[in-house]
C-alpha cells in the first residue's frame, strides 16, 4: 500500500526537504543532489512557480527513489490537482478537516499541521498517520517532549526554523522526522549549480537527525 510505504521511507530518510519558490528548471536536479545525499523525500510547496509541472517532472525523473510530497496545500482543489500530478503525499501548514478528507479519499498519505494537544486528537480521530508541528523553530524541541507525554505515539514532524544547530535535539525529543526547509535547500548552492556542495549538506542533516535518534 503506497501510504504505508511513503511512511517508511520518511522515516528512514529522517528528513524531508521543503522546496519552496523554485523555478522549474531548478527542481529535478536539487532533488537529484539531495537524493544522492540520503535525503529520500522532497517535498514541494504549491506557492511555488508551476508546481503541478515540478511534480510530474519529479516523478518522470526519480519514479519511487524519491517520495514527493506537496507542500502548503490549503484547500481540495489544490490537494486534487497535486495528487492528480503524482504526489505520493501531501501536507498543509494550517488543521483543515476538508483537505484530510480530500486526500483520504484517493487513500493517501495526509500530513496536516498541529500545535495544540486537541488538535493531535482530532488529526488522529480523523485518521492521520503523521503530524508536522510548526512552527517548530518557536515552540522548541521540548514541546515535542511535552506533547509525547500524554500521547506517546504521536509521529510528530517539526517544521519551521529546523537546522543543523537543533536538528539533533529535535530527534532526540522523539521526533518521527524533520521537515527543512532553506537551510538545507539552499538558494546560494542552487543558483551556483553546485549540486556536489548540496549533495554534502544532505549528507550532514541526514547524519545529524539520526544521530540524535541514537540518543533517544
């Protein structure tokens, strides 16, 4: 089942990187470089240029090597249209039952957002699998702790402010993955080409996040 392997490959990959405002050009080869770095999940924005395209591109080029989710979905209609390109997942920066809905319907994986104690059980009584917590970066990687305490299997997934200097503590805290954003998609090594430079930065947050779930 497509939903239960796309949960084991971010939870193998540890990361899940955000793509957001990338040009068409630029997608596949940052996805191959980050791929190479062990990074096994991409994730692209729906506010970025021509995402439905970016996502059939990323599909013909990685097939399943590469999970590819769409991120920022706000609404139905965007969630249909980017599983109809070929996301394997999706996900939402805000607790929107008629997105859940939406992408629970084509039996695929939905990852909303979460920040309070009720809306962890409402996200699990409407039947997800996964939460991203965000703004992560404020609310710190003891919230993750804190929220494990009474609900002890919540696969929570930061996101928002997550980098190499609080990745690890993140996963130590129990996180199930990270989602990261430009400090590792970066803009500076995307616009020079240097995907050798990007492919090493993977390398680093995929170490860093496992490392901290040794320490768990």
């Amino acid at each position: 089942m497509l939903k239960q392997e796309v949960i084991a490959t971010i939870r193998e990959s540890g990361i899940i990187a955000i793509a957001r405002g990338l040009s068409p050009a630029d997608v596949v080869p940052t996805a191959q470089a980050l791929l190479e770095g062990g990074v096994k999940v991409f994730e692209i924005t729906c506010n970025s240029p021509s995402v439905y395209e970016g996502i059939r591109a990323l599909k013909a080029a990685l097939g399943d090597r590469m999970r590819i989710g769409a991120g920022t979905v706000v609404n139905p209609v965007s969630a249909t249209l980017a599983l109809d390109a070929g996301a394997d997942f999706v996900l939402a920066p805000n607790f929107e039952p008629d997105v859940i809905a939406a992408v629970h319907e084509r039996q695929r994986l939905m990852i909303p957002s979460v920040t309070t104690p009720t809306e962890v059980v409402k996200a699990y009584r409407l039947g997800c699998d996964l939460l991203k917590l965000f703004p992560a970066g404020s609310l710190g990687p003891g919230y993750i702790k804190d929220i494990r305490g009474p609900f002890a299997e919540a696969a929570l997934i930061p996101v928002g402010g997550v980098g190499l200097d609080n990745l690890e503590a993140f996963a130590c805290a129990g996180a199930f993955a990270a989602g990261v954003g430009s400090n590792l998609v970066r803009r500076d090594l995307i616009a020079a080409g240097n995907w050798q430079e990007l492919t090493a930065e993977a390398r680093r947050f995929v170490a860093a996040f496992a490392a901290g779930r040794v320490g768990a």
